[in-house]
C-alpha cells in the first residue's frame, strides 16, 4: 500500500486502457459522471469507495480520475489506502482528457451537476436581491442576506437545504423505465 498516486498523462493512461492493463475509477458524483465521463471509465464516488473493496484483475493498474485532477488530489492517500500497490491519478482529469482530444462519453440530456445548479440559484438569487433593494425597495436587500446566511449554514454543518430541493426537482429524478 502506497500513500502516494503517480500521475499519468492522458495519452500513457489511453494507452494502457487500450492495451488491457489498467482499469479507470472515476470518483466523482453519480450526476458528475452522467453528464460527462472518460469512455469506458468505471464509476466509483469517493464518499462509497471504503464502503466496496475494490475487485481489480490481478495484473491491471488502478487510476483514478475526478474532473480536474483536484479532488483526486486532495484525497491521495485515501485512494491509495484502498488499493494494493501502486495507485495512478490521470494527470488533469476528465478536463485534460478532453483537452489531449481523447474521447468522451458525453450525456448533454443529462441534468447539470447538483453543485453547479446550486451556484447558478444561489447566485442568482443574491443578484435579484440586489437588483431590487437598490431599484425597488431597501427591503430586499434581505433575500441577498438570506441566501448567505444560507450558504455560510451549509458550509459549516454540511447540510444544503438548496441542494437537497433542487435535487427533488423532476429535471434531477432518475428517468423510469
């Protein structure tokens, strides 16, 4: 077990992907990898990664991929933890993918991430907030407040109410069978 991952460049991960020998673990968000993933990578989200031992062939190298490389990054030594002998991390993510022209597997139908649907509220809101207290009335200046408080109450106990309602919208419900 190693605590450190080996960065690999897009194109020697293409290679070994092509040629059999490594497997690529895409930790990101099931509504991260539904809109845009490395074709033919396998989704494994960091938060259940402990949960499920991971059944490598025995031979094949292990590479992780997030979108930018960041995430997988700041969690090395969890991913390493998990995987017997050398771990790899495909240099720039599923971004550098796309930027060294290798394909995707690319889903536009598919929701925006959770994560960007709640800037793109919360952002917005905070905007009108503003708009109107100064076009309006003062009064408004209250909803850009709220939107902060709720933020700020997000990041410090984990718990998103924003997120958690978007996530219930029907645009985000898994479509039926």
């Amino acid at each position: 077990m190693t605590t450190q991952l080996t960065t690999l460049k897009p194109k020697d991960v293409a290679d070994l992907l092509a040629r059999g020998q490594a497997v690529l673990l895409d930790i990101r968000d099931p509504d991260e990898f539904a809109r845009r993933h490395v074709k033919g990578a396998q989704l494994r989200p960091l938060a259940t990664l402990e949960a499920d031992p991971l059944r490598i062939a025995k031979g094949q190298k292990v590479v992780f991929t997030c979108r930018s490389g960041m995430r997988t990054a700041a969690n090395c030594e969890r991913l390493a933890a998990v995987v017997e002998g050398e771990a790899f991390v495909l240099e720039g993510g599923v971004d550098g993918w796309a930027a060294a022209g290798l394909p995707l597997a690319v889903n536009r139908k598919a929701p925006l991430e959770l994560m960007r649907q709640v800037q793109i509220a919360a952002g917005s809101l905070v905007l009108l907030g503003v708009l109107l207290g100064y076009l309006v009335h003062p009064g408004f200046f209250g909803l850009s407040a709220f939107v902060g408080a709720g933020l700020t109450f997000a990041g410090v106990t984990g718990f998103c109410g924003m997120a958690r309602l978007l996530a219930a919208m029907p645009w985000n419900r898994p479509a039926r069978a």
